[in-house]
C-alpha cells in the first residue's frame, strides 16, 4: 500500500515540476524575443496534474496574467486537479 503513496505523490510532483519548467522555458523564449507557443501542452499538462503550479508560477513570474483564459480556467482545473488527488488518495483505502 505505501508504493502507492508513493508512485501517487511522485507522479504528482514529476507533473506539477514539469508544467512550472514548461512555463518558465515558454516565459524565456518569449523574452528572448519568440512568439508565445505551445499553449496546448500547457493545458495539457495542467490538466494532467499541474494546474496548481501553473497557476502560481503565472503569478510568481507576472507571466500571462492578461489571458483571460488561463486565469479563469486554471483555477477551476486547479479544483478538479484537488479533488481528483484527494479521491486517488482516499480511493487507495477502498483496495486494501
């Protein structure tokens, strides 16, 4: 039961440490003079896991705040993604 625990929280933290280095590579091509790309992968990692951190990286970096679609679905992804973890967790009980 605890290798579950624990392949549980790594995917969650491999998913989340992906989508913050995604966002900051895409906020460094930016800068660097590019166009803003792969907006796709961005949501698909948040859907994935890693709203949250996309959602607070947009803010600790002042990166894409004026995109009225990340700002108003990562949050609600963000629940989803909360609640998803929090069933995951509490379903591990229901095998053993």
């Amino acid at each position: 039961m605890t290798i579950l625990y624990v392949s549980f929280t790594v995917y969650i933290l491999a998913v989340n440490f992906y989508a913050f280095r995604f966002l900051k590579s895409q906020k460094e091509s930016y800068e660097a003079g590019g166009e803003i790309k792969g907006d796709g992968k961005l949501l698909l990692a948040a859907v994935l896991g890693g709203a949250i951190a996309v959602y607070a990286s947009m803010f600790a970096m002042h990166y894409r705040l004026g995109n009225l679609f990340f700002m108003i679905f990562m949050p609600l992804i963000a629940v989803l993604n909360v609640y998803c973890f929090f069933l995951g967790f509490r379903g591990i009980y229901m095998f053993f």
